[in-house]
C-alpha cells in the first residue's frame, strides 16, 4: 500500500523580490541568540560580502567565535568594546562610558555604509541595563542603508525596536547545564 504523500508540493509564499536590508533581533532567555548571529555572518562572508561585529558586555572575553571569524581578514572587523559582565566590573558610570563608545562604534560603521551585515551583539542588555536610551538606538539604526542587514542580540528586547524589527527569533531555554553545576565551556559558549 503507497504511503499517503504528507509533503507540501506547492509554494504559497511571497514572490522573489529584489534585496531588502533587514533589521534583525535574536531575544529570549535561552541560549543561541550569538550562534544564531554568527551564522549569519558566516553565511554572509562565504558570500564574498563584508560584515562588522560589535560586542557589548562581554567584549573582552577570548572567544572561539573571534578566533574563527578573524581568519576572515579584511573581509570583517570585529570591536570586542565591553568591560566585562556587570556582576564583576560593579561600576555604572564605566559601564555607562563603556556602551555610549560601543554605540558611537556602531552609528560610525552604519554611517559608513561599507559593510552588508553589522552584528551588535549584546546590544538589548545594555538597553536593558538602561546604559543606552531605546530613542538614541532606534535613531542610529536609521543610518543603515537600504540593503544592508543589522542584528542585535540579547534578552529583552523592547517594543520600539521588536516594531521595527523585520524578523523576532525568540530563544526559550528548556533545560539548561548551568543549574545542574555546570559551567560554560570552551568551544560550546565561547
């Protein structure tokens, strides 16, 4: 007896159209929301296309994503601007200092208009932390071009900018080895 075919053969969906630079948010309390965006950027420069990444937060951390994507060369820039995870620098005016530099980083290369995707990762929890007002972010994300795809990332988005976003990726954590003692490690968190 043939099976019953449950496969979609016909496509409903929108006509292809010409590039539309997109605006971007990986959200949510679950892991992934960087490796969602550094995928991105992988697919991006095997493309032959540039790409800029600024990280907010935990910038100064050494990590294996950096690593890989610096063998990229002068296809991407990369500005690991953070101090650190707000539990050890324990400073509100630097960590103020710190995200207004990180913020002037990221109008300066959307302003520049040379690269085809902009990562700012970490980017929702200085929002969140209230080191950057939603207002000044929303108006620097309009000197992106027209074609040019941006992606922020962090937990917690805020409205204005899930309005403006053209996609929302929630990540929701199911289980997790942090709450059975197990910490981050090498080469699966950073």
């Amino acid at each position: 007896m043939k099976k019953k075919d449950m496969a979609p053969r016909e496509f409903s969906g929108p006509a292809p159209r010409g590039r539309k630079g997109l605006l971007i948010i990986y959200t949510g309390n679950g892991k992934g929301k960087t490796t969602a965006a550094f995928g991105a950027a992988l697919r991006t420069l095997g493309r032959g296309h540039r790409v800029a990444v600024v990280q907010f937060i935990k910038g100064q951390w050494l990590s294996g994503e950096l690593n890989a994507l610096k063998k990229f060369g002068n296809q991407i820039e990369l500005y690991p601007l953070g101090d650190g995870f707000t539990w050890n620098t324990k400073n509100w005016d630097n960590d103020v200092a710190s995200a207004q530099k990180g913020w002037k980083k990221c109008t300066d290369l959307l302003a520049a208009h040379k690269h085809d995707l902009y990562i700012f990762d970490e980017l929702l929890y200085v929002l969140k932390y209230r080191f950057l007002s939603v207002k000044e972010v929303t108006r620097g994300l309009s000197l992106k071009s027209r074609d040019s795809h941006v992606i922020l990332t962090g937990r917690g988005a805020p409205r204005a900018l899930l309005s403006m976003a053209d996609l929302v990726t929630e990540m929701k954590e199911i289980k997790h080895p942090y709450k059975k003692g197990i910490t981050a490690q090498p080469g699966i968190d950073f």
